[in-house]
C-alpha cells in the first residue's frame, strides 16, 4: 500500500435533484486519519458515496494523489486507489470467507490471502464458513479485510462499530491503528463513536446539514466537552 493525499474542493453533491452536501472543501495528506463526525442526517454516508462515485455530483472537485478522478466511473477510482467499505458490509452471504476474500483480489495471486488473514486472524479459523454464518463484527472484518486486499491507497469506512459489542470494538480499531501505522494509508473515518474515533483520527471534520462546521485536531474536541455536544449533541464518555 501507498500513501496518497486526497483533496476536496467546493464539492455539492446528492441524491438526483436533492443536494445532501453543500460546498465542501477539505484535504487529508497523505497517511492521515481524518474522523468525519456529526449528528445523524447530517451528510456523512452520502460524503463516502460521493468520493466513490456512488451520488449524483452537482458541483465541485475530488483530487486523488496527482489524478483528479470527479468524472471517473467507481471502478476507475478504486483502480486508482480509493477502497470502500460501506455501512452496509456487503459481503456475499452464500459464499465462504475465503470466496469472499478472494473477490477482493484483484488480479492478485492467491497467496495474497494470507494477508487478510495475518489482519483478522479470526477470518483464517473460519475461512470455510459462509457469510451468512458469520457474527457481525465477524462479517466487518471480513468486508474490510475484501477491500484491503486490493491495496488501496485511500480507504474510506463508513460506521465500521455500528451495532457491534465493545471487545469487537476494541480489536477492529487495533487493526487499523496497526495497519495506519505499518502501511501509512490514508484512513477517512464515519463513525458514532466519538471518544474511539477522537482516539484514532490525526483530524477531525464535523458536518452540519451537508456543509463543513468544524475542523481541527482531535485533541480540541477531547478537552471540550461543551463543544462536543453542541457541534454533534451527544458528549464523551466519562472516564
């Protein structure tokens, strides 16, 4: 993997006619961790879809590296080097783990598969097992195990803890604090979990109504409590 800057400039996008985001504008250097927190509704997902190429785009650029990629097809943009894991998962529920892996090669030889398992060391002891078979933190791995395969540059996670218990938790955000700092990719992170996400981002964006209304470090918003809750309404964990 590859470190690669991504850049946003002036970016409106949506769904048909409808604008969820409104004049975006950001840049996530190369190796970075941006956590892209907000109350629900307020954009997040539909930010993820458009730099995929997934939403309609009324205005605005996406730069990936050296390429600018805002008329490229999904498919160009994940050759590219841009990789998706969306809320949803979306792994194949009759095949097993490893047909599910292998789908996310590439091209690449089958020997690649080891290093899906050298991530998530779980999806090697169930490896025969069908999708459908598997616990939801089990299938979350499994989806960003399948989009790491293809070596992305850019990964973009959307709610990767959404639903699932702390110990999952804890061992996902292990893995990709691991893999940011072994690989150097470039990580865009949505996520509920505001204290988790604090803890992993280098940056932080925060979006109100499709439109930038905070940025800065994480530590600003991890001692300030009272900007926590009015930027995304609900506070950190107490500890």
């Amino acid at each position: 993997m590859r470190a690669t800057e991504l850049e946003v400039e002036g970016l409106s996008s949506g769904y048909g006619p409808v604008r969820i985001i409104e004049d975006l504008t950001f840049r996530v250097p190369a190796g970075e961790r941006l956590a892209v927190l907000g109350r629900n509704g307020m954009g997040k997902t539909t930010l993820l879809a458009t730099l995929m190429g997934l939403c309609r785009r009324h205005g605005g650029e996406i730069r990936l590296g050296d390429a600018t990629i805002t008329q490229h097809r999904t498919t160009a943009r994940a050759r590219l080097g841009l990789g998706y894991v969306p809320q949803t998962r979306d792994i194949f529920g009759s095949l097993t783990v490893e047909e599910n892996l292998r789908a996310g090669l590439k091209g690449r030889p089958h020997s690649a598969l080891e290093e899906a398992y050298e991530q998530f060391p779980r999806l090697k002891e169930r490896r025969r097992n069908l999708g459908q078979q598997m616990s939801g933190g089990e299938q979350q791995m499994l989806s960003m195990a399948r989009t790491l395969l293809g070596q992305p540059s850019v990964l973009l996670l959307d709610e990767p803890l959404e639903g699932l218990a702390p110990v999952i938790c804890d061992e996902i955000m292990e893995r990709l604090t691991i893999l940011a700092a072994t690989t150097g990719i470039t990580i865009i992170l949505v996520e509920q979990q505001i204290e988790r996400a604090l803890a992993f981002a280098s940056d932080v964006l925060v979006l109100e109504r499709g439109r930038k209304s905070w940025s800065g470090p994480p530590s600003a918003l991890r001692s300030d409590r009272a900007l926590v809750d009015r930027l995304i309404g609900v506070g950190l964990d107490r500890q």
